[in-house]
C-alpha cells in the first residue's frame, strides 16, 4: 500500500481535492494513506515562528530549517521514505514516467514551500527528489503537491474501476487520445465517425491508433521523437 505524508503549512487546502472522487475511494478502499502534517506544529518557539527574513538580504521571508527538519525526522524515525520529495519550480518536470515510477512506491514523503523558499540546508540534508509540475510559479507547493498525488494514485492498480483504463491514458504510450464520442450519433448537425458505429472491433481499433497518432503529430510531435 501507498501511504503519502505531505508537509506543509496549509494543511487544509488538501481538504476538498483528497475529499473527493478517485483519491477519496482509493484511501476508502485502502489502497492508498494520505496523512498531511502542519509545519508549524513543529515550531520551536510559543510565537510558532516557521519563516524569517532571507541572510543577504532580497524579498520576501523563507520557511526556517528548524521546523521542517523536525517534522521530517518525526516522521523518519517512525517508518523509512522511499523518497523525500520537495516539488518546487526548479525541480524536475514531472511526466507519466516520473508517476508511475512513484505510484509503485511505498512511502512517500512530500514537503510543500511557501513564501520564498525553504532553507537550502533542508534541501542539502533531507531531500532526494525535487519535482516541478510545470515552468511557472505557484504561490506555494501545495497545488502542485495535489497534482503529484492524483497522477501517482489514480495509477495504482484497483483505484480506477476499469483496470485497463490508465493504461490507455494519453502518454502512457508517448500519444495523445483519440477523439471520443458518446450519444446522440449526430449531435447538430455533427455525426460520429461511422467506423465506431459498424461493430467492427478490427477497424475501430485501427480508427484510434490512427486518431492517436494524427493527434500527437499535430499537437505534441515532440512526444514522439523523444
Ligand atoms: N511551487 C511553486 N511553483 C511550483 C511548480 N511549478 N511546481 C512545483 N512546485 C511549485
């Protein structure tokens, strides 16, 4: 089984998204444990300080070695991570392979920043992977945190219903989907290629390898030089 410990200091902004839909049955399912912890439990003074202002001076405050390194080492000394990842935009892209490869693990630990950063030190001392879910900044690593643990947990197996549908996820084969339809055939004016109406399980098969390909030379044609 999975089990996710997320470090952060907004712990509640995990509430809606791991309440819901595919992560919520696969924790109900116990197929996956989510356990988020909030920094700040870990502070070290009574003003529960978790950030200062950066040596050499610059904008805004980073998050304190002190009180993340407890936190990690708590959980440490209770069970071994098979990683220590921190998602920040200097991180590595996340893609399908960086998923799968993680959703055949078994405890993750995740650390969320806030404001500017956190101590290089924690960096240095505590973590083995950082991921960047895309070449932009977000104001904390908490959404992205929620977006490692959805691409990681819908793939462990018996969470989707249908067991063969995150295999035939666009890139799981380095392609994009084929286009899909669902009733009425003829939707204003508009109808449904024939081909997945005939019956006929060779050609459609055939239908939507050719879709898939068309689709990724137009769209992503990097996907298929890689
Ligand atoms: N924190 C802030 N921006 C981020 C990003 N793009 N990916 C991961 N963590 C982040």
């Amino acid at each position: 089984m999975l089990r996710i410990d997320i470090l952060t200091l907004f712990p509640e902004m995990f509430e809606g998204p791991f309440g819901s839909s595919i992560i919520s049955r696969a924790v109900k399912k116990g197929l996956a444990e989510l356990h988020t912890h909030n920094i700040r439990d870990y502070a070290f003074n009574k003003h529960r300080t978790v950030d200062d202002y950066p040596y050499g001076g610059g904008a805004g405050m980073v998050m304190m070695a002190e009180p993340v390194a407890t936190c990690i080492e708590t959980l440490q000394a209770a069970r071994t991570y098979d990683e220590v990842i921190f998602l920040t935009p200097d991180g590595d892209l996340l893609n399908q392979s960086v998923s799968n490869e993680l959703s055949t693990r078994e405890n993750l630990l995740l650390l969320c920043g806030h404001y500017k950063g956190v101590d290089e030190r924690v960096r240095e001392l505590f973590i083995t992977r950082e991921i960047s879910i895309g070449d932009y900044v977000l104001s904390g690593g908490e959404i992205a945190a929620m977006v490692l643990c959805d691409a990681i947990i819908r793939l462990i197996p018996g969470v989707l219903n249908d067991e063969t549908s995150a295999l035939s996820d666009s890139f799981q084969n380095q392609l994009l989907s084929p286009p899909v339809y669902t009733r009425p055939a003829v939707f204003r004016k508009l109808e449904v290629p024939p081909v997945l109406l005939s019956g006929n399980d060779k050609e459609i098969r055939k239908w939507k390898e050719d879709q898939a390909l068309q689709r990724t030379r137009q769209r992503r044609p990097g996907l298929l030089s890689d």
